[in-house]
C-alpha cells in the first residue's frame, strides 16, 4: 500500500490522538485500589508509604531523564564535533584538574541526593509505629487466611471468588481493616513461601514456613484494595488474591461482632480453638 505524504501525516496525527486519548481515558478509568486497562503508573496511593514510594518513583524518573539525555548530548556533540572529518588534527589535551573534580563530586553530590529520600523512605517502611490492630496473614496453598487476635481471636479463610468482580481478585471473605488505623500485618507461610502485596498501600512482604513476618500499612481512603500472592507459590500461585475492604470505625465494631459468631465454629479454626483453650 503507497501512502501519500499528507495521508501519511494524517495516518500518523490520527495514531498519536488515539494514543492521548488512550491515556486520557486510562488515568480516568483508573480505579482506586485495583489495576486498570492500559495502566502504566503506578496505582493510586492509599497509604503515607505509598506516597511515598510514588514520590520517589516520579523524583529517579526526573533525575535519570535529565542524566540520560545529558549524557546523549555530551555524545551527540563528540559524534558531530570531533569525526576524523571536521577535526582532522586532534587536541592531545589528557588532563583537566576541574573537569576531573566536576565529573567526581557531581554524580557523589546526586548520589547522596538520592539516599537521603531512600533510607527515610526504607525507615518508613521499617519502623513499624505502635499498632492500633494486628491482622496474621497466613499464606496457603492457594489462598490466604487472616486471624485477627485482637479482636476476638478470630480466623478465617479467604479464597477467590469465580462469580465476584473484579475478574481474578474478587475472593469470598475479604480482609476487613478499619480506615486511618495502625494496621500491623504479620505473615507466614502454611505450606511453601508465598508473599503478600498490596499495590495501593505499597507493602510487599514473604510469607515464609516457619517464620513471622511483620510490616503496616495505614489506610487513609475507604474502599476496596486488592492484591495478590507475589511469590512463585506452586500450579495456582496466580489465583490467591488479596482483597482488603477499608471501612470506618464503627463498621468495622460491627463486622467484628458479626465475624467473631460467623468463623468461631469455622472446622480447622486451628488458631482460635487453641486460642479459646489456652484460656
Ligand atoms: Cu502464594
């Protein structure tokens, strides 16, 4: 097919409007707390970590656009400047004390400027602040269970839901926390290492046999947040969602009450029922 150059320009016009309008209408379909289509920046922060991490991400793009096209100009102008063609008889310069200086502390400078934002984000992420709840999140082959032992010493187990939207992550009970709380997250692995992640709160954590993990999260938007295993868990690794529905105080005193009498005679409640024994 020949292609005239105008129809060309319009072919092209048309492609690049098609592309805006793509991420026009894919920022603006972006839902809180789940991927969207044609997503390509990070989810929607939900929590201060989160923010956080958003703002470092979007702090190295500058920094590494700027560098590398820097560095593509300093190229650029060696490949124009100095060809055998147009400087025929070189400089034999071989030292530059300034220049040498410059091309050392610059990028120690830009170094330090980028470990500052990320140890006090690593410190973030670390320093756990005094929980307002502990949640135990047990990773199964293939689905979670959430034990809540400060809340009634209740667990239960939360698997993917076929009939549930969105697609893939809906499960059947979901992880209740309640908003603008210290939630500390406990993980462990029943089986194999699994891992636990949650995009929007920006927490990522193992679930490792015999081990206890810890990190927290602190929701500051109400709704439902999903996630899943991150870790190569065995045949249905992608099919153990998580899902955890972020509601306000009161809700969460109520669903409380209803999950205590729901999953206290739950068969297999190994946890509880140790729990209730030890008592
Ligand atoms: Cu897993």
């Amino acid at each position: 097919m020949k292609l005239s150059k105008g129809q060309m320009g319009a072919r092209l016009l048309g492609l690049a409007e098609g592309g805006v309008a793509l991420a026009a209408s894919g920022a603006a379909s972006a839902e809180l707390g789940q991927p969207a289509p044609w997503e390509y920046r990070l989810q929607e922060a939900a929590t201060p970590v989160m923010e956080n991490i958003t703002w470092f991400h979007n702090f190295l793009l500058v920094l590494i656009t700027v560098i590398t096209l820097f560095v593509l100009g300093l190229l650029v102008a060696v490949v124009i400047k100095f060809n055998a063609r147009s400087n025929p008889i070189p400089s034999r310069t071989t030292h530059n004390t300034l220049i040498e200086v410059a091309w050392t502390l610059i990028p120690v400078l830009i170094l330090v400027g980028i470990a500052v934002p990320s140890f006090r984000l690593l410190f973030l992420e670390l320093d756990i602040p005094k929980a307002d709840l502990t949640i135990k999140a047990t990773g199964k082959q293939w689905y979670w269970s959430y034990a809540y032992p400060d809340n009634g010493k209740f667990e239960f187990d939360s698997l993917m839901a076929q009939d549930k939207q969105p697609r893939l992550l809906g499960v059947d009970n979901e992880m209740v926390v309640p908003v603008n709380k210290v939630v500390r997250v406990q993980t462990t692995g029943a089986d194999v290492i699994h891992s636990f992640a949650v995009p929007a709160f920006g927490i990522k954590i193992d679930a490792i046999p015999g081990r206890l993990n810890e990190t927290w999260f602190k929701a500051t938007k109400t709704g439902m947040f999903y996630g899943q295993c991150s870790e190569l868990c065995g045949k249905d690794h992608a099919f153990m969602p998580i899902a955890v529905r972020v509601v306000s105080d009161q809700e969460f005193a109520s669903w409380v009450e209803e999950a205590k009498k729901k999953y206290a005679s739950t068969p297999g409640n190994a946890y509880a029922s140790a729990a209730g024994a030890a008592q």
